[in-house]
C-alpha cells in the first residue's frame, strides 16, 4: 500500500467518525462500535506507514510528513469532540484514545537521524502543513492539557499531550505529561525512551542519572529499540565509555535500514567513539552490555492451555511479569519474548524493574501474570490472551498458565 492510500484511509475514517457519531449520538452502543472499528483500522495503517520506513519504501521524510498530517487530524478531532452534542457516555477517554492512535510524534524519526552524534539528544520539530499556523498548533495543544486537567484519569490523553509538548520544546511541560503516563499505565520501550529523551533535556541535556535508567529499563522490554539505543550509546558516550557507546551505536546501525538518514546519522558517533576508545576504523564492535541478575527472583514456568493454542497467530508477543499483591499495578518485573505453545521458563528479578524504586526484592508479595500480545504492546488490549498466579513470595518457583482471553 502507498503512502497515498494510507492518508486516503485514514482521511476516510476521521471523516465518517466525524458524521456519524453525532447522528447515532443517542445509539450508544452504535458509537462504541464504530470508534473500535475505526481505531483498528487507523493502527493498521499507522502499523503499516511504521512497515515501509523500515522496509526502506518511504524515506524519513516522507514518513515524518506523513505523520505530522495525522497528529494535526488527530488534535483537530479532539478539538471538534468539544463541539459535538454530547451523549449520555462519558466522551473525553474515547476521544483521547482515538487521537493517540492515530497521533506518533511528528519529531521521531528526524530527531533519530541526530541521536548518531553523542549530543543527539537536541530536538527537531517536523514543519506541520503549510496551512497550519504556530497559533493553530498552540490552542489545539492548549484544548488537549484543559481536557487532560478534566479528566486525569487517561493515560493515552497524557502520552499525547507529552509527545505534542516535546513537539513543541516545551520539555518541562512534557516531562510532566509523560509522569503521569507513568503512573498510569505499563509503559513500553517507546514510552520509556521518550520520557528518558525529554527528561535529558530538562536537566541540562544530559542522560545522566535516572534517563539512562529509563533508557536500559527499555532495551530490557526491547533489545533492538533504536531509539534506547541510539540514546543508551550517547549516555555511555557522555559517562566516558566510548566502548560501550560504540556497542550500541553498532547495533542501532545494524538494525536500521541500510540507506536510512537515522543509519547514515550514527556514523560520526561511531568514528568517534571507535577513536575514543583507540580502535581502528575495521575492528569489530563490542557487544552491548546486558543488565546483570540479580541473585533469587522468581522461576516462572508459562504454558498456553491448549484450548486457546488455535488463537495464537505469527508474531505475537509474550510477557511475563510481576505486580505487587497490593498496591499500584504497575509490574516490578517485566519480560519479554516471542510467544509459543510450547512451554516456556522465564526469569524474574531485580534487573527486569520497569522503574528504580519499584523492584521485585522489595515486594512481600506478588501476582504473576503472563499475556500474549497481538499488537507487542505492553499495554493489554481486549483479545490478549492471558493468565494471573494467586499472590505468592517474591522468590522460588511459580507455574502459570494462559487460560482466558481479554475482555
């Protein structure tokens, strides 16, 4: 599919969205409908928009253009759910989420092709259309964080307001978006690494300290994260271990398109790093450090009841993790492979914490749970299919099986 086509579809389905809704606005369950279908539908075209940059079929510019059209569609249809009459339903969530499908920040894949330089971390605005003004882009944000302030309970509406935020430079505002994300929702690489960028540049443009652990809490979710990597290389640049950064750096390179502005875009770093660290220009780059275990941590033994083993579907992902018994939701440990119906072993413990003051070592008691995702995001979505232990103690062995499927 064409990059055409994808905005046609998109353009299509914001429209219908926007006609039909208030007409069966006394349907209720008529409008949930038609807003999940239509949220399915912009995924798959944002996944596939995703699908071409890396297959090398668009560049990143063209993506960046392509993506900065959907985040102005995506707040000028949460700014039109302000007008429309309301139904008996609460409309803020939905509006909120339907917007963060389809909104990716605009600044991504420009800001990747600088993040090669060990300073990377300088952010770069995508132009919006040309016939979007600063002004427009201002208030649109603006109705966002008012309709953030009135219903705080969305997690999605703060991601969208923290991406738009550092869209627009404004990074305190946007580290601030992002923690209550945090808070509010199991963050995944991207959320990681975005809120470990933005947090960098309200502290003098610096990954020291806690946005360096953001970034390797990230590459624990997702080794071939380009963006943790790409950051995770300038912050062991930054601490004087061009060894290390040389290591991520490498992989980023690897792993993105050959001819990419983001792969082109690490070469400086990697000459650089290769001569801080007295290398020649052909020796072979290290390997990337992996966190260490952490002694104890849980042995979980997953298995799929083999009633749900005919929903399983290539490319699923499993996770595998640990919340406390009580109290936040959020997991102290977290894992992440590629689903199977064969058993699978996994180990927790400290060195798979989504966030420094959140471990396992310190929980009394823990539930673990294990979810197959369709999508690869940590965040559950109806049709997951999952599975919870009763509480148990934070060491020794645990066997769970995936029995339900997300409502």
């Amino acid at each position: 599919m064409t990059m055409f086509w994808i905005l046609a579809a998109i353009m299509v389905v914001v429209s219908l969205g926007v006609l039909v809704r208030p007409l069966l606005a006394v349907k209720a369950p008529a409008i949930d409908d038609t807003a999940q279908t239509n949220l399915r539908v912009l995924r798959d075209a944002m996944a596939e928009l995703d699908a071409e940059l890396a297959a090398g079929e668009l560049t990143a510019e063209q993506h960046a253009q392509a993506r900065t059209e959907l985040e102005r569609r995506a707040l000028e249809e949460t700014a039109d759910d302000d007008t429309r009459p309301s139904s008996a339903a609460p409309r803020g969530a939905r509006a909120s989420a339907l917007a963060l499908a389809v909104l990716v920040p605009a600044t991504a894949v420009l800001l990747y092709a600088q993040l090669g330089d060990r300073r990377g971390l300088d952010p770069v605005l995508a132009q919006p259309p040309a016939h979007a003004t600063a002004a427009d882009i201002d208030t649109l944000v603006q109705r966002l964080a008012d309709r953030m302030k009135a219903d705080p309970a969305d997690p999605q509406g703060w991601l969208l307001l923290g991406r738009a935020y550092a869209g627009l430079q404004r990074f305190d505002e946007a580290r601030d978006a992002y923690r209550e994300a945090m808070q509010r929702m199991t963050p995944d690489a991207n959320l990681l690494a975005d809120y470990a960028d933005v947090l960098a540049m309200t502290q003098g443009r610096t990954l020291a300290g806690e946005p360096e652990k953001l970034v390797l809490q990230a590459l624990t979710l997702d080794p071939d994260h380009l963006k943790s990597l790409a950051l995770a290389g300038s912050a062991a640049f930054e601490r004087g271990d061009p060894k290390a950064a040389l290591a991520h750096w490498t992989r980023a390179k690897a792993l993105a398109p050959p001819d990419s502005p983001f792969a082109g875009g690490l070469d400086p770093g990697i000459a650089e790093a290769r001569a801080a660290a007295g290398l020649p220009a052909d020796a072979p780059a290290p390997v990337p450090p992996t966190p260490a275990a952490s002694a104890g941590g849980l042995q979980v033994s997953v298995r799929l009841d083999p009633a749900l083993a005919g929903q399983l579907q290539p490319g699923d992902t499993l996770f595998v993790f640990a919340r406390a018994a009580e109290g936040p939701r959020m997991p102290v440990a977290i894992a992440r492979l590629p689903a199977t119906a064969e058993p699978v072993q996994v180990t927790l413990d400290d060195s798979s914490a989504m966030m420094p003051a959140m471990r396992l070592s310190g929980q009394a008691r823990v539930v673990v749970g294990a979810r197959v995702s369709r999508t690869g995001n940590a965040t559950p979505q109806p049709g997951d299919l999952e599975g919870e232990s009763v509480p148990v103690a934070p060491s020794g062995t645990v066997e769970l099986q995936i029995d339900r499927v997300r409502r």
